[in-house]
C-alpha cells in the first residue's frame, strides 16, 4: 500500500514541469513574470486548482454520457402475438427521435419491425379507448387485414396463431409505459384487454373499408375472454 501512494506523489511534481515548459515554447509573448511564476514551486497550489477545475468541466462534460447509454433503444417482440413493443418515453427509438415524444406511421412501423400481414394502406381508420377491466375486440374479420397501434395502459393483446400448441393463440402483455404495434391478418381473431386503473388506447388500420357483421366476421370467439 505504501508503494503506491509513493508512486502518486511523486507523479505529481514530474508532471508539473513540463506545462510551464510547454506554455513557454508554444507561445513567446506570455510575460516572463508568468513564466517564472510557473516554474517556482509556489505555482504548484495554482496548477493543481486547474487541474482540478479542468477535471471537474470534463466531468460536467461527459455527464449525459450515461444517460445516453440508458436510452438506447429497447424493443420488445412478442412473435406468437405478432407484436412489437416500444418504450414510450424514451428516444432515441424507432419511434421516437428526440424528447418531444413517439410518432409513428402503423403501417411503415410494422413494415419496418418485420410484423407481416397486416395492412398495407388505412382505408378505415379507428380510434378509440378500452377503459379498464374493458375488452375490445375477440372478434375475426375475414375480409381485411388490420394493423394495430395500443398505448397508455397495462393490456393483454390475444392474437389469434394456430401455430401455439394446445392454445391456438399468442398473448403479449403491452405495460403502461410502451407502445405496442400489432399486425393482423385476415381471418384472425384477436383481442385487448384493459388490465390497468387506467384507459388503453389503441388505433386500428384496416386495408378494407368493412362495415362488420355478422356475415364477414366472427363474434366472441374465445370463451375464457
Ligand atoms: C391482406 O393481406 C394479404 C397478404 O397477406 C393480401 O393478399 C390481401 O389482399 C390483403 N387484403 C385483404 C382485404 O385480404
Ligand atoms: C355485411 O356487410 C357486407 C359488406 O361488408 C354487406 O355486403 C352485407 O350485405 C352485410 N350483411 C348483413 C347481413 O348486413
């Protein structure tokens, strides 16, 4: 332990020297008086307090490097439920380049998160809220693809998928704080469920401007929901 802290103060006085020695080759014109302040030892306390206020503006400097680090993006996929999730207040984010918040086009979002079957164009477009306990949906319309977009509350998404074994179904669970982007296709039953104290959003994209009934689509289609 000695060893060290022997090695740290005599570092400190054989890297002073070459500062004044350095300032005086550089430039010329400092006054002689400054330079022969440097190079007495009472210059000492004097360098020391800049470094010091260097290490502290660097410091101040490299300050958001961690924040940064902490806002990469995070993305979540869910593929059974054909979703993707995003944090909702971070950036930068595929659907977030700055602080002023999320903005997203459903169908290049899910285009871009390689969601397939959803739609491709918006010809009927709906908004709307899923207040909580609420359930939308459990329905399948077999004649347009739908791309969803769910926000603002802890909700369960059910996407119909005849590939999951036993169930027949994906679930993802969206929390309050992301923004989920869901595509699906025709003939698949899907649904939202408000598990939260607080409103699910959700805008729904449909490549077919559909007025549902009875004869395009299929109602209550799981019994547990
Ligand atoms: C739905 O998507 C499929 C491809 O996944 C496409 O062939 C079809 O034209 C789309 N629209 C409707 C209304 O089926
Ligand atoms: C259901 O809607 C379709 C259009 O999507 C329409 O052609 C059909 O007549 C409607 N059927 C009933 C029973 O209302």
């Amino acid at each position: 332990m000695a060893n060290p802290r022997r090695a740290i103060s005599l570092q400190i006085p054989t890297q002073t020297p070459p500062f004044p020695t350095a300032a005086a080759s550089s430039s010329s014109s400092l006054p002689s008086s400054l330079l022969h302040f440097l190079k007495r030892p009472a210059s000492f306390p004097f360098l020391l307090f800049l470094f010091l206020l260097l290490t502290w503006i660097s410091l101040r400097f490299h300050q958001p490097a961690p924040s940064t680090s902490l806002q990469r993006p995070i993305v979540a996929h869910d593929p059974q439920a054909n979703l993707v999730r995003y944090p909702a207040a971070l950036h930068p984010t595929p659907i977030a380049a700055d602080g002023r918040g999320w903005l997203l086009d459903p169908v290049a979002a899910a285009r871009d998160a390689g969601l397939p079957g959803g739609a491709l164009v918006c010809l009927s477009l709906h908004v709307g809220v899923v207040q909580p306990g609420g359930l939308r949906g459990n329905h399948r319309h077999h004649t347009c693809n739908e791309t969803f977009v769910i926000w603002g509350a802890k909700t369960k998404f059910r996407l119909e998928n005849a590939d999951v074994k036993d169930k027949g179904y994906g679930e993802a669970i969206i929390a309050a704080d992301e923004v989920a982007v869901v595509a699906s296709t025709r003939s698949t039953a899907h649904a939202l469920i408000n598990m939260d104290v607080r409103p699910t959003f959700f805008l729904g994209c449909q490549d077919t401007p559909i007025n549902p009934n009875s004869s395009n689509t299929d109602y209550k289609v799981w019994k547990d929901l």
